[in-house]
C-alpha cells in the first residue's frame, strides 16, 4: 500500500516538467490569440460574420472606426450617381478588409441599415475595386448622409464600374457583411 502510494507520488514528480511546460504553452498561446482582433472600444460600425478567421464579439468581428482605419485607409476621387462633381473618398479597401480578417467564402452578402441587401461574389473584391468609404471629403459620413460607411467603386476610372450591377451593389448605410461558403 505504502509502495503504491510513494510510487504514484513519484510518477507525478517525473511528469511535473511536462505539466509546467504545457502550462507555459497555454499562458502564452492564450493572450496571443486574443491579441487578434481586440474587442471594440467604441461604437460598432461593421459587423462581419461567416466565413471568417478573426473574431472577436460572439463569433463575428465586431469593428469600430478605429479598428477599421488600423487596417489602413485608402482613398481616390471619383464622380457618382448621387453627389454634384468629383468626391473624395476615404475608407478601408474590401479587398484588403476581408484579407485582414481571413475571409475564406465565395459570396458575401453586404446589408445596410435600412433592410437593403444585395450579394457580390468574392472574386470581384478586387483590388483597386469597392471601398468601404467612412469619409467624403475630409468630413465623417453619418446615418443620414449614407453613412456610417458607404460602399463605393471608382465609378470614373473603368466603364465596367458604371453598370447598373455596380450601382446596385453601391450600399450606403452599410452595417454588416455576411461571408457565405
Ligand atoms: N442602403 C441602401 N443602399 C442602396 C440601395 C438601397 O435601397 N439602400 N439601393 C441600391 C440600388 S438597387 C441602386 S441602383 C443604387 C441607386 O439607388 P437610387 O436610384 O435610389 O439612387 O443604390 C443602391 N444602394
Ligand atoms: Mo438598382
């Protein structure tokens, strides 16, 4: 009885280092998975869900301007359908956002605040494509003037973004993006 008891007490002593060494692995794998993509710390402009690799709220990323302007913000100046003379925008690539978050579908449905949704398939998020405009101008877009994001295409710069399809897929008052296997 005695001899069992010692024994096992010695077995634990001999895998200690194992146990120690993969209690170091946890404490640092952990933190630098949250590390990922932090929670948001203002207000929730973009809510992308789906076929992603980063989250961070519920299975889905939850982004505020500031995390959206991290990934980097791009700009061009282009005329539209709906605004008077060449528009600057400023705001974050589709392309370099959904790179950023890993997405991995085919589709992505893009809804707007107001019920509005329509589909795109992931291969015309293109580069020098759609951006996720935040800014007109110099001057922050709101809910009322097609904010907070309006998903805009460089109309000027190639005919096949002047199609009724583009313009369809031009949402304003943007809120969520779905990936779709
Ligand atoms: N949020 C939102 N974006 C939208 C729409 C909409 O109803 N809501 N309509 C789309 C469609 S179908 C087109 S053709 C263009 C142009 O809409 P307009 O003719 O009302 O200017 O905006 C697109 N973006
Ligand atoms: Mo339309």
């Amino acid at each position: 009885m005695m001899d069992g008891a010692l024994a096992a007490f010695l077995r634990f002593f001999r895998i200690l280092p194992l146990l120690m060494a993969l209690a170091g692995l946890w404490l640092v794998a952990a933190p630098a998975r949250a590390e990922d993509l932090h929670p948001p710390t203002g207000d929730v402009v973009l809510i992308v869900s789906g076929a992603i690799g980063l989250t961070n709220v519920a299975g889905e990323a939850h982004l505020d301007r500031a995390m959206l302007e991290e990934i980097g913000l791009e700009q061009f100046a282009t005329t539209t359908l709906w605004t008077d003379g060449p528009q600057v925008f400023e705001g974050v690539s589709l392309h370099r956002l959904m790179e950023h978050l890993r997405a991995q579908g085919h589709t992505l449905r893009v809804e707007a605040l107001n019920d509005y949704e329509i589909e795109i398939p992931a291969s015309e998020v293109e580069k020098g494509g759609p951006l996720l405009a935040m800014r007109v101008n110099g001057v922050s877009l709101s809910p009322r003037d097609k904010g907070p994001i309006w998903m805009v295409f460089p109309y000027d710069s190639d005919a096949r973004f002047r199609t009724d399809l583009t313009y369809a897929r031009s949402v304003w008052q943007l809120g969520r993006i779905e990936i779709l296997p």
